[in-house]
C-alpha cells in the first residue's frame, strides 16, 4: 500500500519536549517557544510526508508467508511470537527538503535554526509512523487484533543487516528511500519498521488502560503500538 500524502500535525509541546524543555505551560510562550513556533510553520511546506506498507500472515514457524504462499525466512528478526498472527512492515519518511535546510542553517552559523528545524524534522516522521500505525490499529482492531510495540532494524533484538530487505517488504521504494552501505537511510528524515497483530494487548498496553492521567502522550503512543 502506498500512501503519498500523510496528515501530519507538529506540535509545539513535542518538539519543545524533544529540545530538553520538558512538559510545562510556561515553555509554550516563552521565548525559545515563540521561535519554535515560527520553524514549525516555516517548516510545513517542506515536509513531504509520505508511507508505503505491507502486510502479512506469519506462519507457525515465524515466517513471514509471501504473496505467493511462500515463507521469507528473517532469521534475524524475532517474528516467532505464538502470539502474533500477522505482521506490517511499514517504511515512511518526510522526504529531504527539511534536513537540507538543516545543512544550510549549520553552514550559515544558524545552529539555534538547524537544531530546531533537525527536532522538527524529528518529530514529524514520527508524526506520519503513528498516522499510520493508528490507521491499521483501527482496521485490525476490528478483528480482535492489537499491535505489538513497533520493532526497527537494529533494535530489540532485530538484526541490522536486514534493513535492506526490509524495506523491500515494505516497498520503501516507491518513497525514493534508499539504504547506505552502513545501513543509513536516505533521506536521512525516514523510518523502517514492523508491527505485529495479535489477539492480546501487551502488559505496557494493560497498564496504561489502568492509568487516570490525561492526555498523555506516551500512553497513547503504547496503545497504538509505539514501544
């Protein structure tokens, strides 16, 4: 599935969060938060926010079965959860208009810019990684499945080396996303990743049922599969 344009919100509170200031009212009309805010919307008409995705049946042995029934063998990724029925493997990315004008700013000497227009780059391909997972949660969540925490390449036991492949699942291609020798994602504003669908929610995701605090972020994120 490929998706070229994704709905991206950026909040002022996330990437003044992401720049070490923390969760208060105060940070929001401040002066650093008046600057923000004006990147953030300078920003806007960079970002090229765009997803390709694809899902599929995993077999009783952890594989991941292809469209024509034949199992991807991933050896170095943990698909072998009994728990687990199927699998998306999702690439996404906010194209390179924004981290271009991150270079630009540093070799001007505008380090305060580069590093807010980096942060809000940041932010913003999360911002399209939860769109989309949120849009499968709510298909499969009709059909009794629920996400595992998102698992990316190099992390929580997922072997680095299978990036490549990875993103040939996901059809990173048709995003223009390409792969370095050293397994660095180009643009470098991109994100590869799996999500699992099973029957049972995670214990995080119990837990944050339980919690009375509102709006948080952080719980919403493990509630649509962000881990």
């Amino acid at each position: 599935m490929l998706l070229p344009q994704v709905p991206v919100e950026i909040r002022l509170d996330k990437v003044l969060g992401l720049l070490g200031q923390g969760d208060n009212s105060e940070s929001l009309v401040s002066p650093l938060g008046n600057i923000v805010g004006e990147v953030i919307t300078q920003a806007k008409s960079l970002l090229c926010p765009t997803a390709a995705w694809s899902c599929y049946e995993l077999s009783l042995e952890g594989y991941l079965i292809g469209p024509g029934g034949d199992n991807i063998p991933l050896p170095g990724i943990k698909f072998n959860n009994t728990k687990i029925e199927r699998v998306s493997v999702i690439a996404v990315s906010i194209g390179e208009a924004i981290e271009n004008k991150v270079q630009e700013a540093f070799k001007q000497g505008n380090f305060t810019t580069a590093i807010i227009l980096d942060s809000v780059g940041n932010i913003a391909v999360q911002e399209v990684a939860d769109w989309i997972v949120n849009l499968l949660s709510k298909q499969y969540r009709s059909k009794g499945l629920f996400p595992t925490p998102r698992y990316i390449p190099g992390c929580k036991e997922n072997e680095l080396a299978y990036l490549p492949l990875l993103m040939e699942l996901a059809g990173a291609g048709n995003l223009s996303i390409n792969c370095t020798p050293y397994y660095q994602l180009e643009p470098v504003k991109s994100l590869v990743f799996w999500v699992g669908w099973g029957p049972n929610r995670s214990i995080i995701q119990v837990k944050c049922m339980s919690c009375q605090k509102e709006n948080c972020i952080y719980r919403v994120r493990i509630m649509e599969g962000e881990g």
